[in-house]
C-alpha cells in the first residue's frame, strides 16, 4: 500500500457551513483544525507506507482520528463511524460531507505500521513542536512526574488455570498452524478436555480432584512439547508463539524429576519460582508482569506521565511532555533518565522537576542538576533506626571520617570494617560495621543494635552522595520546600483524567509496545482537551471536598 498526502487540504466549504451551522458557538474538534490547522503531516510517516500499491488513507487524517478516539474513549469500529456520521470529525480531517470513511480495520494496521517503524511516539512530538511554536509549552520551567499502575487486557487466573490455560492457547494456535500434524497424535480426549477456556467451568473443589486435575495437565503439557520438539516435527512449529510461552511456563511453573525410572512432577515453591521480572502472567500477553505495591497486586504496566505546571502567571496550560510505559516490576528510579533524555531531544527539558519519593535518589539529586542543569525536588526516606526504642542511636549519631574510612560510635568506638560494593538497587553504597568485641560490653549496646551476635553496622552513600542527601533531608523540613513541593500533587489530578476520560486504567491491547502506543495517543488527547479547555476559558477542577470535611469543626 503506498501514501496518499492530503492531509493538509482545506475544509470544504459544504463541510464548513454545515458545521457553523451545527455547531454556532464551535467545539473541540472545530477549534482545534481553526487554531493548529492540519496538525499532523503526512510525510512524517512516508517510512511506514511503500511506493507502490494502491494509496491508502492519509496518515495525517488517521493520526488525528487515533487521537480523537482516545480523547472519547471510543473503539476502532466507533472511531470509523464518527469519521463517516459526524459533521465535526469532517471538518477537522477536511473531508466532504459526502465522504464514506474507511472500514474501522484500517485503524488496526495504521498503528501495527507506527509500530513496524518505531513512529509511536511521532503523534505526540508533533503535537508539541506546533504547541511550542504557539509559545503553549516550553522548555526549562517546572514540570512534574508520577505513575500509575495499568491491568493487562487479560483475565486474571488462579495458578491451577494459568497453566491449564497455557496449554489450551499452545493446541489451538498449531490447530490453526499444523491441524495435521496435531491431529495424527494429539489424544481423541484432549478436545473436550481443552476444547474450551478453563474459565469457562468449574474447577473441582475437592483438593484431591484439584490435584489430580494440575498433574494431568502438567503431563500433557509435557506430551505436547515432547512431540513438537521432536525430530519428526516441523522445525517452523517451535517457532509458534504459543509453543514457546508453553515451553517457558512449563519450565518456571513445574519441576520435573526422574526417580528410579519413575517421573515426578511437582509445583516450583515459592522461593524456587523465577522473580516477577521474568515470570510470564498470561499466555495472551507475554509482557505483562506481576506487581505489589503498598499491597494492592495487578498483572499489567505501569505509565510514568510528565507534565508541565508552571505558574498561573506563564498563561500556559498544564500539558503533558512526556509517557512512558514499563512493565510491572519496573521501579521507578530507572526511567528518570529516560524522561530527561527525550525531553532535552524534544527541547523541553524542565529547569525544576517535582516527584514522588519513588524516583528519588541520591545520584539522582548530584547528577542532575551538574550534568542536565536540572533541579530534582523530592522527599528522600528518613534515616532508619537499629532499635525499637525511640532513644536509639540513628546514623546521624555517628561522625565517618571518610578519609580515614572509619566511623565513631556516640561512645567513642572506632569502626574495624568498610566495605564499598552495591545495594540490593544496584547502587554504590558503603557498609560500615563494629567490630563484635566492641560492640559487646559496650552499656548503650541495647540502644544501638538488636543484633546479639555481631556489632553495629551502618550502610551510608558515598561521600558526595551522603552530603546531598543530608543537605535534602534538612531542607524538605521547611516551609518554603514544602510549599514547592505541593505542586507535585497535581499530577495525580492528571492521571485521574487519563483514566476517567481515556479508560488509560486497563489496556487495550496486549504487548508492551502496543500499550505503550496507547498511552501516547493517550497523551495527546488529554493534551488537546486541556488546550481546548484553555481556549474556551474553562478553570480547573478544584480540589474535591467531602461535606464532612467542609465543616471546619474545631478539634
């Protein structure tokens, strides 16, 4: 298929006053083509069409319906019909009104192409370098960032039907693939046994039949994977997909074991199970991971959104600069450079940049600002204590000497041992540690470690490091750092809208690449609303206040 360029055309005049006419006082599709104009040119994505076939539709116009549909959470075949029934949607794609539209599939191929040529980020740049030409966004102010968690597209299963599940998704991709094949083997038993979802019905709840039940479907598992994997087998079949999430769960779920001829097979335990990072969730989506945070678990993504909030008195909306999409497990720390590194690319790097205690770091605090000219505000953890006594000895009540690489104890104790190495965040970190002998008959002993067999010991940051951190924990006790830091709040203002008018709170495709997608697309449409919103002059939301709270009782 190759590019048609006529996204920049004129609105018709019929589709003009058909529009005026509907629409007196304008609306959010209308205000948008008047004020950015065609927004989105088509030859930014010539890469993804070829130079021959029939010309498709203009990538400029399916940009802007991508968007469009995010910004009213609608599907692909809703998206579609608004392009062909809708008078607003035409004057903004400056289509006639006599235009038939396109078949909705024509959405699905668009964004497998962004994704071919890694363009998914295009919509929401070009978006921001018109948006910066208007003097609606720029570079070095204040901007703030904060995540929230994504559920897959998938349903969540028990670890009985995960992999039940698994083996289903494995037979009915080669029953599509190599039918023959599976045919001239497979068990006359397995099609009613896995013909249909294991959600579909009850599991036993006898624990014997349950047992039974995850055995047989272990061994089958293992039949199947036997037979693809032989010599006798296509070599293309373990190529499927499907074939090798089986294989992969089969492998972290189950262990095998041969016993004097005779093969066990049993449940991984807990400790024995590969980390969250690495442990497929759903045969459906691969990259989906596991995740807990402050208790609440969810198999899915994580999105981190940065926006701007400089002050009332730039006359500038808040708008969105940045997303970005990991899976679960990602930490936050480690996307932050990421962030800095698209936003100097796009021109927009912040001067201050507000987050949440999750992001900071104490590298982070040091390299910032030297190497980016970026200031990082955000609290930083307390120092912890060795005791459940509130008078005990915190780090703070011991000097380092870090030339001599020792530490003083309150008592006068000398460190013996300073071992430089990384933390568990694989972060340099420094650890410090008594001696047992000093520490033993030392009288403050219970105000200083709960430990009974070894001496105190201190993990602090390297040098600078430390110095920064303190410096930090001293300063997010006044006032004046409070009252800048307060407006990292409004994020979540943000990520509230993204999920209300977006639906941004579940997926809707599987894969990481194509969520991520999604939250760009995402991105752009909150933009537009808020520029809208602006244009029209309508104010923020206020804070929301329960009535209770409202009544300002004395306490």
């Amino acid at each position: 298929m190759s590019m048609r360029a006529d996204s920049g055309r004129e609105v018709p005049e019929g589709t003009r006053v058909v529009a005026w006419a509907a629409f007196p006082k304008g609306c959010l599709a209308m205000r948008v083509r008047d004020a950015l104009g065609p927004l989105f040119d088509d030859e930014v994505f010539r890469s993804a069409f070829g130079v021959r076939g029939r010309p498709g539709v203009a990538p400029g116009q399916l940009a802007l319906v991508s968007v469009l549909q995010f910004a009213e959470n609608l599907t692909d075949r809703q998206a579609a019909h608004a392009v062909r029934a809708r008078i607003d949607w035409k004057y903004l794609l400056g289509l006639d009104l006599t235009d038939p539209g396109f078949d909705f599939t024509v959405l699905t191929g668009f964004r497998d192409r962004l994704l071919a040529h890694h363009l998914e980020e295009e919509i929401l740049d070009l978006l921001l370098e018109r948006l910066t030409e208007l003097g609606l966004v720029a570079g070095r102010g204040r901007q703030r960032t904060d995540s929230t968690h994504v559920l897959a597209a998938v349903r969540d299963l028990n670890r009985l039907e995960f992999v039940g599940e698994t083996l289903r998704a494995a037979l009915e991709a080669v029953a599509v693939t190599a039918p023959r094949w599976l045919a001239s083997w497979m068990p006359p038993a397995w099609q009613k046994q896995y013909g249909a979802r294991m959600d579909s019905y009850r599991l036993p709840s006898d624990e014997n039949e349950r047992t039974q039940l995850t055995w047989r479907i272990a061994a089958d598992g293992y039949l199947f994977l036997e037979a693809a994997f032989a010599s006798a087998a296509p070599d293309w079949l373990r190529e499927v997909p499907a074939v090798g999430i089986l294989r992969t769960v089969w492998l972290q779920q189950f262990q095998r074991t041969v016993t004097g001829g005779v093969q066990e097979v049993a449940w991984r335990g807990k400790n024995d199970l590969p980390p969250s990072r690495a442990r497929i969730t759903s045969p459906y989506d691969p990259d989906s991971r596991n995740a807990v945070k402050r208790g609440s678990a969810w198999d899915g993504y994580k999105v981190h959104i940065t926006e701007t909030c400089d002050a009332q008195e730039s006359n500038r909306p808040h708008l969105i600069t940045h997303v970005v999409t990991t899976d679960a497990t990602v930490g936050d720390p480690v996307v932050v450079n990421e962030i800095h590194d698209r936003l100097h690319a796009k021109h927009l790097l912040p001067g201050e940049h507000l987050m949440d205690a999750g992001y900071i770091s104490a590298e982070l605090l040091l390299t910032a600002p030297s190497q980016r000219g970026v200031r990082v505000i955000g609290p930083v953890r307390p120092h912890t204590r060795h005791t459940v006594q509130a008078a005990g000895y915190g780090k703070t009540s011991f000097s380092i000497d870090w030339d001599a690489r020792q530490a003083t104890c309150p008592n006068g104790a000398h460190s013996r041992y300073w071992t430089e190495g990384l933390d568990n965040n694989q972060r340099p970190a420094i650890r410090i540690r008594f001696a047992t002998e000093t520490c033993a008959p030392c009288p403050a002993r219970a105000q200083c470690t709960s430990s009974t067999r070894y001496g105190r010991q201190l993990t602090v940051r390297p040098q600078d490091q430390d110095a920064v951190l303190e410096r930090v924990r001293a300063e997010q006790e006044t006032k004046e750092w409070k009252a800048v830091y307060a407006i990292r709040s409004g994020v979540e203002g943000t990520i509230h809208q993204a999920v209300t008018a977006t639906g941004a709170r579940r997926t809707r495709y599987a894969g990481l690449r194509k969520t991520a997608l999604a939250h760009v697309l995402t991105a752009t449409a909150i933009n537009l609303i808020r520029i809208d919103a602006w244009w029209t002059g309508q104010p923020l939301a206020p804070t929301r206040t329960s009535h209770l709270a409202a009544l300002g009782l004395a306490a």
